[in-house]
C-alpha cells in the first residue's frame, strides 16, 4: 500500500494555496473529507494533506491537524521506506509545532531527504531537509494484507470495540468502507455493511449477526 500512498500524494503536487479572500478547492476537498474542516486555506495543513492522502490510501489517519499527531500512528522505524511518514520539528524540537510529510529517499550527500508533502512553501511540493530537522520516522501499516480474525457476537451502530474494529477492516478489505478502522461503529460502518448485506442477498438490517458472520467466513475463509 505504500506504492499507492506515493501515487496518490504524487497526483496532488502543485496544489497550491491562494492568496487573499479566496480558497483552492482542492485544499478545502481535504478538509471535508478527513473532517479537519477549517474552511480556509492558509491553517497549517501538511497535517491535514498527510491524513487524506492516508485515508485514500485506506492506511491508519492521525485524525489530528498537528503534525506531531503522527507520532503516535504506525510504527517507528529507523529504516524508512519510500512512502514511510516522517515528521519534523519546527520552531524548536521540544514545542508542539511541526510537520509532516511522506519519505522519498536520502540525498546523494546523506545529510538530508527529499519529502513529498503538503503546506512546503504554501503547497504541495517535493523539498529537501536536513537530517537534524527530523524526529521520527514511522512507517503506516496496512493490517488488511494479513489474515484478519472475524468478529464474534451481534455489532450495530452505537458499539465501540476491538470486535468493530475487527468488522471495520473486513469491509475496508472488501472495498464497502474506506478510511480506517477506527473502532466506533458509526453511520459510515452501517451504510457499508447495509451495501455488504444487499449485495450478498442476506437480511438487510445493518446489524452484524450470524448470517454476515457466516458470509464473511465463506469469503475470507473458503
């Protein structure tokens, strides 16, 4: 999933803010639909460009605005992989300022990185910084590649659980759901599960029961 991670962020370079009153699109588009809505284009987004690139790329969101957020998402490694998050500090390495962007590889001097992220110079854009800049890498998993155990009991809207999370990643494997999984089962989680129950002609209740059960096992588990 890292090579669509890079494709994705790549299809977006040269989006760009626009000065005064008015707003790029685009830069809104990823506010809406990662839910850090601030309706304007000048907020520090290279946060907010890291969780939609994330969610198209159906990997684990920060869910936050702050660039350090992602500290806390993946695992950290000293290893980076094109495509693996890397987060900066700015200001100063102990303040809560930051920013984030995606790995691309080292410079030929190996004293900096090339980084594809978002809000560099006001936009989308590849820039080179320096190795003493950086905080931590961590590389985003897609848990999706590996064998998923299928959730036990009756879910429906209003559940939080890792049993959620677990039905969450089956839809997401499946392509009813995007995003991540989260592990509140919400109005996104229902209407996809109601598409999974139409599709698969089983009651249509949005409830998770012994029937979706059933189905996911002959699926998943054949």
């Amino acid at each position: 999933m890292l090579g669509d991670t890079l494709k994705i962020a790549f299809g977006e370079l040269g989006q760009k803010e626009i000065s005064g009153s008015a707003h790029n699109e685009r830069i809104l588009e990823y506010q809406e639909m990662t839910g850090l809505d601030f309706g304007n284009d000048e907020v520090a987004w290279c946060s907010i460009f890291a969780n939609w690139v994330a969610l198209q790329a159906n990997l684990e969101m920060s869910n936050s605005a702050m660039a350090r957020s992602w500290l806390k998402v993946g695992k950290k490694t000293d290893w980076p992989q094109p495509g693996d998050i890397v987060v900066f500090w700015r200001t100063d390495i102990n303040s809560l300022f930051g920013h984030v962007g995606f790995f691309l590889g080292y410079t030929k001097s190996g004293k900096s990185i090339y980084c594809l992220g978002g809000n560099q110079n006001d936009e989308v854009n590849i820039q080179t910084f320096t190795l003493d800049r950086i905080i931590e890498f961590r590389s985003l998993t897609d848990d999706l590649e590996e064998d998923i155990e299928i959730p036990t009991g009756y879910l429906r809207k209003g559940d939080s659980s890792e049993n959620v999370k677990l039905l969450q990643k089956i839809l997401i494997k499946l392509n009813y759901l995007t995003g991540s999984a989260d592990g509140v089962f919400g109005p996104k989680t229902e209407t996809a599960l109601i598409s999974f129950q139409k599709e698969r002609n089983i009651d249509v209740d949005g409830i998770y029961g012994s029937q979706s059960r059933a189905t996911f096992e002959k699926i998943l588990n054949p």
